[in-house]
C-alpha cells in the first residue's frame, strides 16, 4: 500500500504523513499505556480489521514510532512498544482527548464501543495539579474485570494498568457509571448514593479525589448567536 503525503514541507504536515491515516493515533493511544499484544490491540479497537491492523503497525514499524519487544517472564510473548519518538507523542494525544472532553463527547451513541482501560489516559487528560498539590496517595478503580491505579505525588500523576500494592483508596464503579460520569455529567458521590459504585480507604484521600480529575464544563461548537 503506498503510503500518501501532503508532500509540505511543514512540521505539521509531516507529522501527519506518519500519523495521520485511519486508526493510527488509535493505537498510539493503546500503546502509550504500555506494551501490547497483537491481539490486545485488536480486542481494544473493534471495527479495525486484522489485515489492516497488520498494515498500520509494519508502518509504525517502518517509521521508527513502534517496536517490537518480548514480554517478560511469565508472558514471554511477542508485543509491541512505543519507542522514544512514539512515546513524545504523549502530550499531543492527551491535549486531543482534552479538546474531546469539552467539546466532542457529549452522551454515549449506541452503536460506540467503550474500553474501560482508556480512562487511564483519561484520567491523565482531566487531571488537576494544583488541586494535587502536597498530596501523596493512591488510588486503585476496579471497573468491572478492568483494574487500574493512579499515584499522586505533590502535583503529579501517574496512571497504570493493574492493581496497586498498597491503595490508600479504592473506587469500584460499574462500567454504565463511568461512562454516566464522562458523558451525561454524573459525579462519582452520586454514583456512590445511588450504589452503581462504592469507595473505601483513607478519608482524607478520598475527600481529596472529589477535585483531583476535573473534567472541562462542556462546550458548544455552534457558533454563537
């Protein structure tokens, strides 16, 4: 398949010589969480079809945005990773899913896929620093059979798959109600009332959580008037 070009010589059109066809920003997204599997990725974006899965990754491949790695023991199975220059596609991805978050969502279409496991970027994207401020906790989500942590460190946040060693919290929530608190403006303490989801753990580290991932109040793309 040849690969098309705006044929500019302009950084951001050469960005989007590499990154800009169908799917792949997508599975930068996947893999900027961590390595994965070649079925991992396929089980995460439905609707894009091995063959073209294939094509898209030899052209990551191809352009030194993605390798391919071993994963440790007790896997020890092929996947995929970002490599530098992948992984500094970080903050333009996160700065999309914020841009999203305001103006784009909006509720749930019926026939849309949800993956709990892309709230971890979310949470990335909504997250507050200065609200984090002088706190040092962490929180682990168990979203049906998903489990993920975040770790708060005086500002900084850091989002991962898989459960936490020690959790100052933890959140458990349906799959419905975090999709509720994303697109129909729920907050998670009406969550907890209506018991679509439960927290326990330290008080103050959950007081906390309530202003630690804000999402932006949502925008209108009408013009005005």
């Amino acid at each position: 398949m040849e690969q098309r070009t705006y044929n500019q010589y302009c950084a951001t059109a050469r960005t989007l010589d590499l990154v800009g066809e169908r799917w792949t920003l997508l599975l930068v997204r996947e893999l900027l969480t961590g390595p994965k599997r070649f079925g991992d990725l396929q089980a995460s974006l439905r609707g894009l079809g091995t063959g073209l899965l294939a094509a898209r990754l030899k052209h990551l491949e191809r352009e030194g945005l993605v390798h391919k790695i071993t994963l440790p023991p007790p896997a020890r199975t092929p996947a995929y990773a970002l490599t530098e220059a992948g992984e500094e596609l970080g903050p333009a991805i996160l700065a999309i899913a914020r841009w999203g978050l305001r103006w784009a969502m909006g509720e749930r279409r019926p026939e849309e896929t949800f993956h709990p496991g892309w709230t971890v970027l979310g949470l990335q994207a909504c997250f507050d620093p200065e609200a984090a401020a002088g706190l040092h906790a962490v929180y682990e989500f168990r979203v049906d059979d998903e489990v993920f942590h975040a770790r708060i460190d005086d500002g900084t946040a850091e989002v991962l798959h898989g459960p936490a060693q020690r959790p100052d919290a933890t959140i458990t929530i349906s799959e419905d109600a975090l999709v509720g608190l994303t697109g129909a403006g729920g907050t998670l303490s009406e969550a907890i009332r209506s018991g679509a989801a439960s927290a326990s753990g330290d008080r103050e580290a959950l007081r906390r959580l309530q202003g630690l991932f804000r999402l932006p109040p949502a925008g209108s793309r009408k013009p005005a008037g």
